[in-house]
C-alpha cells in the first residue's frame, strides 16, 4: 500500500499546486497576439495538409507490408538453408 500511496500523493500535490497558481487568461491572448512570425502561421500552415496524409499513407504501406509478410512466411519456410 505504501508503495502506491507516495506516487499518488506527489502528484496530487504537484497537481493542486499548478492549479493554484493558475493566471489571467488576458495575459496568455495578449502574448499570442504580439507573437510577431508565430502569429502569422495559421496563414501559411498549408504544410499540415501535406504532412498528414502522407503520414496516413505511410501507415497503410506498412499495415499492407505486415499482412504480406504474414502470408510470405509459411513460402519461406519451405526453402531449404
């Protein structure tokens, strides 16, 4: 019982202490708005659009690639060392 007890009493005394020092959420807007080159990245994030399927497509690649090895291995083991 120990064991779980000290984990879970340091993180929910981490946790309560980063609550309670929360701030205005005015000075968090007021930072993004004056954020000059960041601030201008949603016009330009045509990049996003490119990257995910790509990424997506690549998955589907190796998800083929592994079912393919699934029914190549049986051949394989046919073949003399």
């Amino acid at each position: 019982m120990p064991r779980l007890f000290t984990p879970l009493l340091v993180t929910v005394l981490t946790l309560a202490g980063s609550i309670a020092s929360a701030d205005e959420y005015s000075d968090t807007i007021a930072i993004f708005k004056k954020g000059g080159e960041s601030a201008k990245f949603g016009d330009n994030s045509s990049g996003f659009l490119t990257v995910v399927p790509i990424s997506l497509a690549v998955l589907l690649l190796l998800k083929a690639m592994q079912s393919v090895a699934k029914l190549v291995h049986p051949v394989t083991l046919l073949i003399p060392d």
